[in-house]
C-alpha cells in the first residue's frame, strides 16, 4: 500500500508547486536557496568540525590578524555574547589567540596561530569546490550577476 | 573618550570590509541578504502576531485548501515536529481547520477558515509591500534577475 503523500514528497523533494504562491517573494527563494547552499556547507565543513560561523570568523581573522573582538561581532552580526563562544571554541583549538592591546586592558586583539592559518587556507579551498559543484547549474555569468546584485541590495539597505 | 571600535560598528552598521574576504562566496552573500529581509519581515509580522514560518504555512494552506500536513511539511521543508506545533498555533486561532480525510483516519486535510482566509490577504499584501519598500534599492530588472537565478539554481540542485 502506497502513501500519496510520501510518494509526492518522494518524487519532490524540493517541495515545487506545493509552494507555489511563495515563490513569488523573494525572501522566501532567497530562504530556500541558502538552505541548499548551508546543508552542503554543513557537509564540507563537518570534515574540519567546525560549523560556518566559526569558519567565517576564523576566515576574518587570518584576514585582518589584530582585529578586536567587537568588530568582529560587528563584522559577523552577531551578538558579542555568541561570539564568546566561537572565540573560546578557536582559541581552546589553538587556531587563534587573545593578544593584549596597548593601552587598554579590557580589549583583545584576535590573531591567527600557523595552525589556525594552515586550517583556514584548507577551509578556504574546500568551501570554495563547493561553491563551484553546487552553482554548476547556473552559468558562471549567472554567479557574478547574483553576487552583484546581492552586493547592490545590501548597499543599498544599509544606506 | 571614544571606542574606536564601537566608532566603527556605528559608522558601519552592516560590517562592510571587515567581511571582505567572504563576501566572495554566494553562500555568504546570500545568507547576509537574508538577514536583512527576515528582520524586516519579523518587524512587518509582528503585527499580525505570526512568525515567518506560520505565515508561509497559512499561504500554502489558503492556496491549496485541503492538501495533507505531510504535503504541508514537504512544502516548508520542515520537520513534521515542528510542523505539529505550526498547525497548532494556526486551528488555536481558528485561522484553519484540520478536517478528515475519506478512508484514511490517519491523516488530516488542512482547510482555511473565513478568518484564515482574511488574515492570508491581509498578511500577503503587508509582505508585498515591504519587499517593495526594502528592494527599492536594486531595479525591477534584477528583482526579476535575482529571482530568475534563484530558481533556476534551486531546481538545479534538486536534480
């Protein structure tokens, strides 16, 4: 005996036409699309055991070795309380250290170990062939169109 | 005294540059933008006292009057966990109604009320509006490229 509905869902796994009338917004595709992208993600970056925000955060920092924990939160949006957490997760790997800032002993300047370097390049390279496998539906002129205007709405909310 | 830092987070709300080595990737790009929408959504459905997901449950119900909770949670790709307490909120405030469905006493098709009908209406033409308002920054043109990409990518992956 066969479930419709589970064999719908079988043969659809993307939901189509069932959410027909949301599709028309585009929040909600933007919504469905980074679900795919963060559940591939989640997948690359198991191998490493660190989750996305921890690689981002790890990614500014071997950026902009020296940054302060505060624009770190700033730069990730997220909650100084969080960032604590992600902090302690980096530096209790030895990927990073809280190094002392001139002057003023409540603030710490976040840098990267070799190691925490070493880690991030290697993050880096597999974040990146999966970016490249999973956008291989769409052309490459397809991708810098979505990253410019993705670029030009964030301008032009924060404006 | 002034906080460099906190200088910079408030001439920078959105941590433009210090994310800049991320914001090559899509992943990331798409995941800021997001962000950007869903706390402009929160603030708009905060109104009607409806959560995003609820919102989106009570449009497909209205949409596709009777289809099944297991149908309904393939659609919003959540778990039918969630989904059970979703339901809930939606019939405890008569928006819809679960009604058996012939043959089966196992399942239950998720009908609309009146009063859910009216909420949807209400609820989508406030959604409209403020992806109108908040979009205003990129044109009609790539609105409608930024939604052409988004599919397309979507039902590359699902294949």
């Amino acid at each position: 005996m066969t479930d419709p509905a589970a064999q719908a869902a079988r043969e659809n796994p993307q939901g189509f036409e069932v959410d027909g009338n949301l599709t028309g917004y585009i929040g909600y595709n933007l919504k469905r699309a980074l679900s795919i992208v963060q559940s591939d993600l989640a997948r690359v970056l198991s191998a490493f055991e660190l989750r996305a925000v921890s690689f981002s955060a790890l990614s500014i920092i071997v950026d902009q070795p020296g940054l302060t924990q505060t624009r770190l939160a700033d730069a990730l949006q997220i909650e100084r309380s969080n960032l604590v957490n992600i902090i302690d997760e980096l530096a209790g790997r030895n990927l990073i250290v809280r190094a002392p800032v001139a002057h003023d002993r409540r603030r710490h300047a976040l840098m990267p170990t070799p190691a925490g370097k070493q880690l991030a390049a290697a993050m880096q390279a597999s974040v990146v062939d999966h970016e490249r496998k999973l956008f291989a539906g769409i052309t490459a002129a397809e991708r810098a169109e979505l990253q410019r205007i993705l670029h030009k709405f964030r301008k032009s909310a924060a404006a």
